[in-house]
C-alpha cells in the first residue's frame, strides 16, 4: 500500500476509544484522532477525520495503545499522556511528580508522570475524547520506523513532537507546557520527600490492631530512613530515642524485622504495631517507595532501639 492509501486506512477505520471491543496483537501503526468537544490546547480544534498524534509498535497495538497510552500509572512510559497531561494540568489540578527516585537525583527532568488521582483522570479524559485505528504492518524494526517517519513527515500531526516532526507549528508551545509540568513535578519533589503521601506501596497483608501509637515517631525519622536507604548498600544504622517510644506505647517487647521485596514486605509483622506503624510512614514516602521497589531491602530494629538499614 502506499503512503495515501495507508492514510485513507487509517482515517476510515478510527472507532472512538470507548467502543473498542479488541486490540490487534500484531505490530504495526496506531493514529490518535480527537473526537470531543473542547480540545485542551487554546485555539485549536482538530477536525474528526484529522490524526492528531501517530506513533509505531513492534509488539503490538494492544501493549502499546491499550496497556501503555490508555492505561492510568503509564506516563512515564507514553509521550501521548505527558502531552494530555500537561495539557489538562491547570483546569483538572493534575499533580505532575518525577517517575521514580533514579530519576530526580540524576536530574533526568523530562522523566515524569503524575499522581494516582491524576493519572485517572487523565485516562478517563482520553477514553472519552479520543479515537484510535490501526494499520497492521508486520515488518521489522527498521522498516515499521521508516514508514512512521514517512506518514508523520507528510501528515504533521500536532501532537508529534520529536524529531521526525521539526515543522509542526505546535512544536515549541507543546515543548513549553511539557516543560513546566517537569519543573513543576522536581520543584515539588522536595516537599513530597518530607513525607507527603501520593500513592501507596504495595504491600501484604498485615494486621490492622495498630492503633498508629508510634506514626509520629516515625514520621520524625522518615527523612533519615530515606537518607539511609541511599547508601544501603552497607549497612547503615539510626539511634532512635528509646525512651519517646515507650511513652508512646507500653510493649515488653520493641525489636522487630522487616523485609521488602521489590516494595513489598515478605515477612509476617502481625505481632509487631512499631512495625505496622513504621511500614505505614514508609508506605506514604514517594522516594522511599521508589528505592524499595528496586531489590531486597531489610529494615530490623534492635533491643537497643537502633535501627539497621541494609540492601541485601
């Protein structure tokens, strides 16, 4: 097929996003078409048969479109929903934050996504106000690149924003509004980093008799921890003030152990409340999430009120 009759394709079979029954599982070209009301970005209203955003996949519609673009907690990985979310950020109060700890302490700024609260609302505003079709191409690599290429230098879609689009007139204003979104998500990083919940950590089941006794004494060490958990890769320890956690709640016994594995705790802290209190706090710290959901990490407080930090 050539390029005009790949086009033509394209434009006849769109379906808006919420009467899609099936994905193809083969590789190929997906185009993006907008089929609301109101287009986020002033000024603009693309028309229905107009491809707004093209893009490629060399697994399958499915994986790229409906488990990637289309997916809540995705953005990181989909430059469609970094551009709807930073387009829907001010009127939606979208919350953009850095997609993972690696990322804000190597200052890779364009690498964000946003909170769970956001992330949803960013799904729902493109399952409802977009249109998806499809042009099965099983081809390679190379060759699925090329006619991606061809179809976005000829096209221009207003929403392609790389290098294989420098004459799209939307180029630096959707640049532009990216970028505040990032600033914003690593101005803010901070402030989440003093212990500002955004989404939980997965974790087992644990006992819920904690009556959060020592929640506050926790949170006063959260910034420690996390400082600990940085250089885990030797053992790190942090002398706690014994004598504030026996006021709190009167135990015979305050040692305990927790595990994570890949941000999950593995080991039964049922008897332990200190340890259900400090998983709590751990669980509403972004960057502490982020270090944990990466290894196997042991956190073990001793008879004598040290805590031991150590990746294993």
């Amino acid at each position: 097929m050539s390029i005009d009759e790949i086009i033509e394709h394209l434009i006849k079979n769109k379906i808006n996003f919420s009467e899609i029954s099936s994905f193809s599982k083969l590789p190929g070209i997906y185009a993006v078409f907008f089929c609301g009301k109101i287009f986020p970005l002033e000024n603009v209203n693309p028309p229905k048969d107009e491809i707004i955003y093209l893009g490629k996949t060399e697994s399958s519609q499915e994986k790229r479109d409906a488990k990637t673009h289309f997916k809540s907690g995705k953005t990181g990985s989909s430059t469609l929903r970094k551009t709807f979310g930073s387009l829907l950020r001010i009127k939606h109060k979208l919350k953009p934050i850095p997609r993972n700890n690696s990322d804000y302490f190597k200052k890779r700024l364009s690498h964000f996504k946003f909170d769970d609260k956001s992330e949803r609302i960013i799904t729902e505003w493109m399952q409802n106000n977009l249109a998806l079709s499809f042009f099965e191409y099983s081809k390679g690599k190379s060759e699925i690149e090329k006619l991606e290429t061809s179809l976005i230098q000829k096209l221009i879609p207003i929403l392609n924003i790389d290098y294989k689009n420098p004459t799209n007139p939307f180029y630096s204003l959707l640049k532009q509004i990216r970028k505040e979104s990032a600033k914003l998500a690593f101005k803010d990083f901070e402030i989440i980093g003093k212990n500002k919940p955004i989404e939980k950590i997965k974790v087992n089941k644990m006992s819920t008799g904690s009556k959060n006794l020592y929640n506050d004494l926790w949170s006063g060490y959260i910034n420690q921890i996390h400082s600990k958990l940085i250089k885990s890769n030797e053992s790190q320890t942090i002398a706690l003030d014994g004598k504030k956690f026996k006021e709190a709640g009167d135990r015979k016994l305050f040692s305990f152990n927790l595990e994570y594995r890949n941000g999950i705790v593995s080991n039964n802290t049922d008897g332990s409340a200190v340890a259900r209190d400090l998983n709590s706090i751990i669980s509403k710290s972004e960057p502490i999430k982020s270090i944990l959901e990466n290894g196997h990490y042991k956190i073990n407080l001793d008879k004598n009120f040290v805590l031991h930090i150590k990746k294993l």
